[in-house]
C-alpha cells in the first residue's frame, strides 16, 4: 500500500493575503509545496491530501490539479472551527481553528493508509521524502511513529529569530520530548534562544523539527479522544492550540509508543520573513542547476 502525504495548509490564505499571492520560487513559477509533492511523487507517495479552508477551495484546486491531473491521486479536506468538536463549543471570541492537531483529524475520513505530514510553506528536499517513504512502507505500525529532524544550525534565519521545535533524542534514536523554543538566533558564532529566564547557548547540531511526521492510521481515533479532552479544558481559552507534538507526547507516555527520529541530510528552508525569500530562490536555483529538479516540475 502506497503512503500519503498530508499537506497542511489551511493557514495559507491568511498568511499571503489571497491565494493568488502565494509566492512561485522555481524557473515556471513553483511553489514550495510544488517541490514537495514532486519530491513524494517519486518517492514512491500514493496519494496527496490537502487541508485548507473551504472559503479558497475552488481556487485552490484550479491551480493543483490541472498539474497533478493523473500524476497522484488528491483529496481535499477543510479545516473550520466547529471540525469535529462534536457538539462542543468554541470560545465565542475565537476566530480560527484549533492549530496543526485539529488540522491532522480533519483528514481522518480520507486517510486509511501510513502517511506522512508536512507544512505547505516548507522544503524539506528530496532526502527527507525517501526516508520517510520508507519508513512508511517498512517500518511504520500502531506503536511506532517517526519525526524526520533536521540540524538547527540549518534552519535558522538570516533576519530574525525563529521558533523551533528542539528534539530530546535517545541512544536509540528515539524522540523522547519536544522543546518549544519560541526565539532563536546566531550571535557570536554560537546560537542562542531566550526565554522567561534569560539567554541560553544551544548545541549548534541540535536536532529540531519542522513538521515533518510519519504517522499510522490508527492515530485518527486517539487523536480524536484527545482533541475532545483539550476543548473542554480550553474551552474558555480563544488562542488555545492543539498542535500535533500534544498528540505524539500522548502517544509516547499513555500509547507506549516509540517515535524514531530520522535525521535528513537534505537541507530544509522557508520563508519566516519576506527578506528570506531572495535566498529561497536562489537554493530552488541552485537545485535545478544541480539537476536535482528539472527546469519545469509539471510539463
């Protein structure tokens, strides 16, 4: 059976303004996302599902599948407030979902295979879709998960702070917890994050996560159980968010599950700030130069 890949994207059209702005950085105008179906598409990925809101539905799949047409299969799932809460009640103050969590379980009913997750504004290269494909196909069952990492000193941002993910991994490459380190930076040929307590050096080879999980179908119903408990304790809390390390935390301490973390040699990159996107293109340049994309992804 063929793994999918699972596209987050239903925060899109807030972050460009419409759909029609998001941003082309190959030769013909290709997206980010672009680049990463291509990647999973000849990783041996079966099908691709794509979360979005269904106010830019009709716009979304005009620009996709004239080019997926017959290359990988697609579904289209929305991610709305009122997404499985099951006649429980939003925050009357609240104004978008419930984060990447929430948005994973809206894709429970078209989902019955392995599958992989990812942001839509994130490249991840093609090293990371090989693993993963294989993980998928090989080694992925109800207790045992994976999380691809990636090298902090290779995510980080010429422009600014970022937030990252920073993973505790055992002997056996295993995720133990995630760290939320919400403000990240080079300084002095060394990096530092800051919080409550002050400046802190971090380990320039530090394994952090950029979203990019491979799951089995079986997390859809504890995943639901688990949504349930978090809208009922948050439920007077407009900005509370169900982001997917609470479901793979959950997994690991009450499941008995094991999450392998995968580490990619490819390197990964995204636009945190609209001063990255020059350096954006020139990586996209620099890979079809290199042969590793052609010129034009869909032709």
């Amino acid at each position: 059976m063929q793994p999918t890949l699972l596209i987050l994207a239903a925060g899109m059209a807030s972050r460009y303004g419409s759909l029609k702005q998001i941003q082309g950085f190959g030769p013909a105008g290709e997206t980010i996302m672009d680049y990463s179906i291509y990647d999973a598409i000849r990783a041996g990925f079966g099908k691709v599902v794509f979360v979005i809101r269904k106010d830019f539905a009709e716009d979304f799949k005009a620009m996709f599948e004239p080019k997926l047409n017959g290359k990988i299969k697609t579904e289209y799932v929305f991610q709305e407030m009122d997404s499985y809460l099951e006649g429980l009640s939003a925050p009357a103050d609240r104004t978008k979902p419930w984060g990447t969590g929430h948005a994973v379980l809206c894709a429970k009913e078209v989902i019955s295979e392995p599958f992989a997750v990812i942001n839509a504004d994130d490249f991840y290269g093609k090293n990371a879709f090989d693993k993963a494909a294989d993980f998928l196909a090989n080694h992925c069952t109800e207790k045992q998960y994976a999380i691809v990492g990636y090298e902090l000193a290779k995510t980080l941002s010429e422009h600014g702070s970022v937030s990252r993910g920073v993973c505790d991994v055992d002997g056996q490459q295993n995720l133990v917890s995630i760290n939320e380190r919400t403000k990240i930076y080079r300084k002095d040929g060394g990096i530092i994050f800051e919080d409550e307590s002050g400046k802190h050096a971090i380990d320039n080879n530090s394994t952090v996560s950029m979203n990019f999980w491979c799951f089995h179908p079986s997390l859809f119903s504890s995943a639901q159980k688990l949504f349930l408990k978090f809208i009922a304790a948050n439920s007077l809390q407009p900005k509370a968010e169900f982001f997917i390390p609470i479901i793979a935390e959950e997994f690991m301490r009450s499941d008995g599950g094991k999450i392998s973390v995968i580490p990619a040699s490819s390197k990964w990159f995204g636009v945190t700030y609209k001063e990255d996107a020059p350096a954006v293109k020139a990586s996209v340049d620099q890979l079809v130069a290199d042969a590793v994309y052609p010129a034009s992804l869909w032709a």
